[in-house]
C-alpha cells in the first residue's frame, strides 16, 4: 500500500485497502507531496466512513497545514505591517507542530492538548491564546478559500480560551513622563514625547518620513497602513508641534528620526531607552501623594511645599517597556475625561473591546452617574417633582382619550 509509478508513465498511483479489497487508483499527478496528500485525503475518508469507490474522481484532495501556512503567508504579508513578527512568533511554531496535519483532520481536542502541551512546557495562558487566536484565524481563512470543510472549522472553534489569563497595563503617572524625558538622550527625547502625545507604535514611530507622513500646516501625522492594516490620522498637538520644529531635518535623509552618523533611520532604541529609565528620577513625599520630577540643576527638594514632609528621591522606572507608552497615553487621556470611542479612533483599534481594558481608570464618571440617578429620585428633587407632574397629565390624557375613542365607536 502507498505510492508507486508504472514503468510507461510518470505519474504517481495509488494503492489503498477498502473493506479488505485492496484498489489502485492514479493521483493524476508526477508531484510526489501533491499524491501523498490526495492518498491521505482518501485514507481519512474511508476511515470516516466517507468514501466509496465510485465516487474517488469526485473527492477533492486533502491540504496540510504546511500548504495553508505558504498561501497564508502570501495573503497576509502585504495586508499586515507587523506580519514578519507575527510570523516568526507564531505562525512557524504552529507549523512546527502542525505542518503535516490535513486541514480536515482538525479536531477539539487537538487544539486542546496542543494547550496542554504548552502549558506543560512553561507557557504563560497569554501567550497560548494569541497562538490559538492565530490558529484559528488561518484556519477559518482556509475554510473561505474552499480548502477545509465547515464541519472543521466548527470542531476547532469549540476549543476556548484559557482562563487565568493577566492583560497587562502598565502606564505612567504625569510626574513620571516628566522625569522619563528629562533623563533621555538628545536622540531618543523627541521619540519618547511622539509616543506620549501620539500613542503610535515604536514601528510607525520609528517609519515616519516627513514628505510621507507628517503634515505640520493641518496639525496631522498620516499613517496609510497601521498593524491592523487600517489608515490612521494622529492629530498633532503643541507640545508635539515644538519638538517636530526643533528637529535637524537633512535634505537628503526622509526620515524624521534617524542616525546623524549614518544617515539611516532607527531599527530600535532599546539599549537607550532602557538607560533613559534607569536613570529616571522621581522626588516623592513621605507622607502624602505629591510627587515631582527631579530637577537634576537644582538641589534635592527637603521638605513638601503642601505637609511640609520629608522628599526622598527614587531613582528608576522598573516594569516599563516601550509600548507601555502607548498604554499611558490612552490611560491619561481617560482620566482626563475622554470618552472610550474617542480613544479607540486615535489608537486606531478596530474593536472597542480592545479600548474597555482602559474604562476602569475612570470611576469619576461612574461615581457622577450614581450621583445623577441618586438626585433624580431625590423627593425634595424639583425635577422629579415636574417628572411626576408629567406623568400623572399624560396618564389622565390617556384615560380621558381612550374614552373618548370607546364613546365614539359606540356611537357607530
């Protein structure tokens, strides 16, 4: 049984057991992996009951995963910026796992002990779900382009989340901004303050051109195609205005930030930004919340201007990477009162739900709304005093209409 050629002919055939007769049937194929895979195909549906000998000419052949990775990869690269990372995090590790596998054959609990075994290997709930989210994502793309049935996709789908799952936000107070940019290089300062005035990604950040990207005269940064793949207008606000001006800008280099030695654009500021947090200094109060960003000209602050406490200086930011910039920009523009679907349009999410992670820094509202409904039922409340009015007028209106409508039709 398997795959063999006839002496005459190039192409591959067939040979499998079918309720204990033993077939031979041509690939019409001289692709090796393209037979073995119409051979699997016929295997699994005669061990699903599936197959019959009559009908193997009508039998569509069996993809593997690897095949879907290939047309995957040429589908999502040009649609998605940040595809490169995505692929090599995710995407080659589930064909690592996965590569031989017939799209059809997918089941629950295959998705559920590949959870399993990474779990077993150390991996944080997180990090299993984006790849299962992946996963899930391809395969309901094979499913749109006629290469695994709907039966499957429904099999895999059932496979859910892991619980015990952390979202991590991590954000910045004012003081700690002010002291973060006070401690950067001349370099990366302007970079640090696009991103807590922009929220953009360090990619888009990083990319930007000039001529391309940035539109001083109508207060713009213009970003054709985000990681979503979405175009993204950041509005530019003064404090960004003064730092894009004072750039050194080289006729012959687009970028906005880049190398003066070189002439090229940044490829990451880790190493720099790593050191601008290390040496971020905050002076806090003993006693209460005030706080200041130290001013390295001017010697230590003593005292507390409002308890008139003991300052102690604190050296460093600790758990800080540099997207959580983009986190404090959403956080603080929240606590100031800008509502959720704003903040979604300058982050550029898609869905809301991505954006609702930030709503719990906002208890002020809610604490205003409960004031709002506590006033309104209020019996000293003039309103709901002329609310009541209201109500027992209408409710006469109506009963003095409804007999009149009743009078009338019993005239007829």
């Amino acid at each position: 049984m398997g795959l063999f050629r006839r002496k005459d002919s190039n192409v591959w055939w067939m040979s499998f057991v079918f309720e204990s007769k033993q077939y031979k049937r041509s690939a019409d194929t001289d692709d090796r992996k393209e037979a073995q895979r119409r051979l699997d195909f016929i295997k699994g549906r005669i061990a699903e009951k599936k197959w019959f000998p009559e009908t193997v000419k009508d039998q569509k052949p069996e993809y593997a995963f690897s095949d879907l990775v290939e047309k995957y990869s040429a589908w999502a690269e040009p649609r998605h910026k940040g595809w490169k990372n995505v692929e090599v995090a995710i995407v080659r590790q589930l064909n690592m796992r996965f590569r031989e596998v017939g799209l059809n054959t997918f089941t629950t609990h295959m998705i559920e002990q590949f959870q399993s075994d990474e779990l077993s290997r150390g991996l944080k709930p997180d990090t299993i779900n984006r790849s299962v989210t992946t996963l899930k994502s391809m395969l309901s793309k094979a499913t749109a382009w006629e290469m695994m049935e709907e039966t499957t996709l429904r099999r895999v789908r059932k496979a859910r989340q892991l619980t015990g799952t952390t979202n991590r936000l991590r954000f910045l107070s004012l003081v700690e901004c002010q002291a973060l940019v006070d401690s950067c290089d001349p370099h990366l300062r302007p970079i640090v303050i696009t991103a807590l005035n922009t929220g953009l990604r360090k990619g888009n950040i990083l990319g930007l051109q000039w001529d391309k990207h940035i539109d001083l005269r109508h207060g713009f940064i213009l970003l054709d195609r985000t990681k979503n793949g979405e175009r993204l207008e950041t509005p530019i606000n003064d404090t960004l205005r003064a730092t894009l001006k004072g750039l050194t800008r080289r006729l012959d280099v687009p970028y906005v930030f880049f190398d003066s030695a070189t002439g090229k654009p940044f490829k990451d500021v880790k190493k720099s930004f790593h050191t601008a947090l290390k040496n971020a200094e905050v002076e806090k109060c003993t006693k209460c919340d005030y706080q200041k960003a130290k001013d390295k000209t001017k010697r230590n602050m003593e005292y507390c201007p409002h308890c008139n406490s003991e300052m102690v200086t604190h050296k460093g930011i600790t758990n800080f990477h540099f997207h959580d910039l983009r986190h404090t920009f959403a956080s603080q523009l929240v606590m100031a009162g800008v509502d959720l679907t704003t903040i979604k349009e300058l982050l550029g999410h898609k869905d809301i739900k991505m954006t609702l992670r930030y709503a719990h820094l906002a208890p002020a509202h809610k604490v205003e709304a409960v004031k709002k409904i506590g006033n309104l039922f209020d019996s000293k409340n003039e309103n709901l005093v002329q609310v009541r009015e209201k109500m027992v007028n209408y409710h006469v209106f109506r009963t003095v209409s409804k007999n009149a409508d009743m009078s009338t039709l019993a005239s007829h």
